[in-house]
C-alpha cells in the first residue's frame, strides 16, 4: 500500500505570496492533519480534517487555511506569506477517529519564504 | 494541558551499547503514547505505541519502549544499538483532551550513534 504522500516537495516563496500544499493519504484512510516543524517551535499541530470538516485546529493566524476533499486529499494553503512560515509542513492520515489510531506520515513540504 | 518533556537534546552511544532515549509526559485521563523517527529530509516514521496493558512495548527495528505510570515516563530503549539509528527521535502523546487526532510532541532528541 502506498503511504502518505505530498507534493511539491520542495517550495521557493516570497514575502506576501500564498501557497498551497497538496497531501495524499494512504488509501482508505479518511482522517488527515497537518503539521508545521521549524528548528525553533519544533512540531506544532495545524489543524485535522474528517469527512471534508475540520475537526481540529491548532493555534495558527487566519492565514492558514485547509480543506479536505470527497476523496479524503487535503490542501492547506497559507496566505500573505511571512519569512517565519519557512518550515517543514507535515500531512499525516489515519484510518478513522480513533483515539488510539496510529498517523502515518508523509515526507513533508519543505517551503522557504524569502 | 498536555504535554511532553524529552530532556536530553542529544543521546551520544557507541555501536552494539544498549540506548535509552527518555520522554515524560503530562496528560489529563489515560495517555496515548507514541514514539517516531525521522531521518535528515524525510518524514516522521512510526516506531510504536502504547495504548493499554503490557507496559513494555516492542516497536519496529528493535525498539522497545516502557510506560511507566508513576514516573508518566515512556522512554525509547534498544539492546543494541546500530550506526543506522542515528537520526532524530520523537515522543507523543495524546489524551482525551487532546483533541480528536491531534499528537503533541516534545522537542526531539537526537541520537549519535558512533562505530
């Protein structure tokens, strides 16, 4: 079974552009959330999405922004983009809603904002 | 609120010596607990978890993990280690308040394993 995956990879912005991030789940997962790693804030939590609803959101400015499709992909996009959002953005899927569910990784969006 | 304390920002170990990487955690209600992996430009990979029961957990590539509830300690242990376990280690946990899906992680620790 193919795992998680994201696309691009890599990402080159400048201040004040928007970006968007594509994430793919492990088939026949339903569940997906994003994750946000810098060196100095380590891995803090985006927001989950189920079912196309967010059911989750983590503590990040309005510029950050995600949906989920029937399909269960999910994009998240970030607007007006600050130097500060250079990071590694991690999707993670898991099967359902189950508190004891395993998240499976991707291998990340590495975006750098100049 | 929950969280998760991984004390030591670097595990130095030479080859074939056992390796413990520790994690302690605050959670409200029973804790889920996780352990992940992650190598230079890649993604977090699944080592184990602990859900209920058996304090030790027995994980992917030899990882072995122990929950123990009075300390609310979860530290990542292996036998033996290998020049190829050298890389980036996380603790997560998540608890009924946590939210649905959401992990919290602690700061990572990195693991030097030398020859």
């Amino acid at each position: 079974k193919a795992g998680v995956t994201q696309t691009p990879r890599y990402l080159i912005k400048t201040r004040g552009q928007q970006v968007t991030l594509s994430c793919s789940p492990i088939s026949g997962h339903r569940s997906v959330s994003w994750y946000q790693q810098t060196p100095g804030q380590g891995l803090q939590f985006l927001f989950e999405y189920f079912s196309e609803t967010q059911r989750n959101k983590g503590n990040f400015p309005g510029r950050f922004s995600g949906r989920q499709f029937s399909n269960s992909r999910s994009e998240m996009n970030v607007s007006t983009l600050e130097l500060g959002d250079s990071a590694l953005y991690l999707c993670a899927s898991t099967p359902g809603q189950g508190i004891t569910d395993t998240q499976y990784f991707g291998p990340g969006t590495r975006l750098t904002v100049l | 609120a929950q969280s998760v304390a991984q004390p030591e920002d670097q595990v130095n170990v030479a080859e074939g010596n056992p390796l413990t990487v520790k994690c302690t955690y605050s959670v409200s209600g029973n804790p889920y607990l996780f352990w992940y992996v992650q190598y230079p430009n890649r993604g977090l990979q699944f080592l184990l978890k602990y859900i209920t029961g058996d304090n030790l957990v027995k994980g992917s590539y030899g990882f072995e993990a122990e929950f123990n509830k009075s300390q609310t300690s979860f530290h990542l242990k292996k036998p033996s280690a290998l020049v190829s376990d050298s890389a980036l280690y996380f603790c997560a946990v998540r608890g009924l308040n946590t939210g649905f899906q959401k992990l919290v992680f602690g700061t990572g620790t990195r693991l030097l394993v030398s020859p």
